[in-house]
C-alpha cells in the first residue's frame, strides 16, 4: 500500500476486525494519529472490515494506530507509518517585457512559493503559444520563436523535488518591432 501523500489528498483506511466471542457490531475500533491524535472511530460492518476515506491529516511523518477493542475491554492493535507531504504555495509570475516587442526575449520569474515542509522550492517553466503548449521551457523564451500578434502564455509551477504546487500563469501578445 502507498505510504507517501500529499496535504489534502483522500487516503482509504482499511481493517479486517474480528473477535470469537463478539459480533463486528460489539467492537470498538479507534484510529489514532501520532501528529493528529484521534481521527476515527469507524467500527466494521456486518463483514467485519472497518474502512473509511478522509483528507484531513497535517503533513508530517504519522505513525497511524488502529485499535480494536471487544465488550471485555480485551484489545488489539496495528502500527502503519505514513508521509503527508506539503505542497508549495502558488507562485507570483513577472513576464516581461510588456509591451513585448518581436526583438525581445521574453523573460519569467516565478517567486513566493512556500513549502510547508521547509523543503527549497524551485519552479518548472511552460510555456504556451495561443493556449497550447509549445513544449518550450525554461525561464526565458527567446525572440527567434515569437512572431507578431501571437498570444505567449508562460506556466509557472512551483516544486520541492516530490510534489508540485498549483501553477499562476502570465501573458503578453508580440507587437511588431519597428522598422531600423
């Protein structure tokens, strides 16, 4: 089973909770997070699986305990780690120059992002011609592929090596460049 997710992404739990002398419907079932403490107590069904989805757990490395206890008071348990990872704030884009003229690479930076982990954010670079992707990257577009009235998009998406955040984009059109 995956043990690595991001902050906001539902996560399925699933547990088969059996007891011979108790019906499912007799035991109790707490699902306690060592970041987040007590998440659940969703118990089994008549078919003994005690299963939920939720997408409220903090980021952090979470040692997750599932305890089942009968009507004696009797228990068991089980230990299952997992990583939420927190993702990097959306970006603030310049796009310059504006206007943009056919003689002028165009230039973007992308900055602001945070990472809730405190891991270094860096940015990936798209960009668009007419809202369709070019498969140009990079932070810098350069003049020799831009022509007059054509609309460039640059896509800006900020990472911290294991999740992306949620882009911001910027746009120009091309003007013509004066005659020399």
């Amino acid at each position: 089973a995956n043990s690595t997710f991001t902050v906001g992404e539902s996560i399925s739990f699933i547990a088969e909770v059996t007891d011979n002398e108790d019906s499912p419907s007799q035991i109790s079932v707490d699902w306690v997070s060592s970041l987040d403490g007590l998440f659940s107590s969703t118990g089994p069904s008549s078919n003994s699986i005690a299963q939920f989805s939720t997408s409220s757990l903090s980021n952090g490395t979470h040692s997750i305990t599932v305890t089942a206890t009968d009507s004696d008071g009797l228990y068991a348990d089980a230990l299952l780690d997992i990583t939420i990872y927190g993702v990097p704030s959306q970006p603030t884009v310049s796009l310059s120059p504006d206007p943009a003229y056919t003689t002028d690479d165009l230039l973007a930076i992308g900055s602001g992002s945070v990472d809730p982990d405190g891991d270094p954010v860096s940015y990936i670079y798209e960009w668009y011609l007419n809202g369709v992707n070019s498969g140009l990257i990079g932070s810098t577009l350069p003049q020799t592929s831009t022509v007059k009235s054509q609309i460039w998009t640059v896509r800006v998406t900020p990472t911290d090596g294991i999740v992306n955040g949620d882009y911001e984009e910027a746009s120009v059109t091309i003007l013509n460049s004066p005659p020399e």
